[in-house]
C-alpha cells in the first residue's frame, strides 16, 4: 500500500500530458475551421465569383470535419444568397448554430433561418401579394375561362360536321368556294365582326338592320402552317363564323393554296 500513492500521481501526471498535446478531442476554434484546405479553397472560389466551386469546396470541408462550423455557416450563405435552396441553407445554419451556440452571429443566423423559412412558404404557398397581383390574376382566370367557352364551341361546331350533317350538307362539295358566292346558314346569318365607315342604317316599323352587301366577301388564300383557329384570329372574326362562312372546308385538311371565306 507504500507504492499506492505515487503510482497514483504517475497516471495523473500521464493524463494531463495526453490532454495537453491534444490526444483527447477538443473542439476547433473558427481559426482552426479556417485553415483547413477545402475551406481556403472555397474562400478562394467566393472572391473569384465562382460560386458552384466554392460551395462543393466547403461540402468537402464538411465531409473532412462534420463539426467545422465556418464551412456550415459558408454553405448557408451561398445556398441562401447565390445558388438559392432555402431548404440547404436552413440545414447548414442550424448546424452552424449546433456547433457554436454562442457565437456573435448566433442571433443573425437564427434571422437567416427565418428568411429563408418565409421563402420556402412562398414556394409552397404562393399568394397574392398585392392588388395588382389580385387582378392580373383574376384577369388570367377570366382569360382562361373565355379560352375554355371557345374550346368548347369549336368542339360543338366539329362534331355537328362530322355527325349531324343534313342531307344538303353533305352534298357541297369540297372544292374551294369562288369569292362572288355567299354562304351562310338559315338559322345562322353571317354578319361582319369589324366595321370601317358603316352606311346609315334606318329603322321603321318591323324593319330590322340591313346586313351588309354581299360584295364585301373577302377570301384569303391558305399559307403553309395555317389554320382556321389562325385565320380568325389574323382577321379577327369568330372561329363559328369563320366555319359558317366556309362549310365544305374541312377544319383539319385545309392546303395552301385553298380559297377560304373571310365573313
């Protein structure tokens, strides 16, 4: 029991000389973050605005030493402000926070993480942000509903050609309409969509308004790549109108060089 004492100083005084020369892990000071390769390198890509390479320089900083909190707070950085992924940012900042709780710009991160939270909502959630929003929107809507009305009535027109066609209709022929004749529908009259200098129109008893003379018939001749759906818009009449006018055309055959009605 003489040799107990000392033998215990002996394996105190080899304990403080293991932690002194670094043999039990201590944790790293921002200094020694920044001074390993893949971070200097990194730094290096920043300042040459090459921002790609700085960040896959700072991931393998981060692969050398998980617990290098500098390259955390690097890649938190560039993913928020560079190479935008508030979802990457949001996990290098609170590794970083992990790390050094205490840090300076600990309550400066801890900001960052709510900006880039707030970004995340509005890609999850977009909302309108102001009254100009609202209304560009609801225009979009209104614009959208109008584009479905005509889907939908040059859908009704299609199927009545190929499946309720009259006897009468089904005799014309399908060869190009020549610019003196005017054809128009019983029920259906064709009337022009756009008016330069009308002619006085007079009114008396059951009298209605005359409809424009037959002459002012004009025909187009089919380009390549054109359609009925483009021809009326070209000449800014309805595509009902447009198909009225021009009955023995087959919407989804026209050839260049065919004649079409323009009402």
């Amino acid at each position: 029991m003489k040799f107990s004492a000392p033998f215990f100083r002996c394996a105190l005084a080899v304990l403080l000389c293991a932690l002194v020369n670094g043999c039990v892990p201590a944790s790293q000071s921002p200094l020694d973050d920044e001074k390993e390769p893949h971070f200097i390198e990194g730094k290096h890509a920043v300042i040459t605005y090459d921002f790609a390479g700085a960040i896959d320089e700072f991931k393998k900083a981060v692969k050398a030493n998980p617990e290098n909190a500098s390259a955390h707070f690097e890649l938190g950085w560039l993913y928020e402000e560079k190479e935008p992924n508030p979802a990457a940012a949001i996990y290098h900042y609170e590794q970083f926070l992990e790390l050094r709780p205490n840090a300076d710009t600990a309550e400066a991160v801890r900001q960052r993480i709510m900006n880039c939270k707030q970004d995340l909502a509005k890609g999850v959630l977009p909302l309108p942000s102001s009254p100009s929003v609202q209304h560009d929107l609801e225009q979009l809507i209104q614009s959208n509903k109008q584009m479905r009305v005509e889907l939908d009535q040059w859908r009704a027109w299609y199927k009545a050609q190929q499946t309720n066609r009259t006897p009468a209709q089904a005799t014309i022929p399908t060869a190009p309409i020549q610019p003196t004749q005017m054809v128009q529908y019983v029920d259906t009259p064709v009337a022009p969509t756009v008016r330069t200098n009308p002619a006085p129109v007079s009114y008396g008893g059951n009298s209605r308004v005359s409809p424009r003379p037959a002459t002012t018939t004009r025909t187009y001749v089919v380009q390549p790549r054109d359609t009925l759906a483009s021809i009326s818009r070209k000449f800014n009449v309805k595509l009902d109108s447009l198909a009225a006018a021009n009955p023995g055309v087959n919407a989804r055959r026209l050839r260049t060089g065919q004649t079409v009605n323009i009402p």
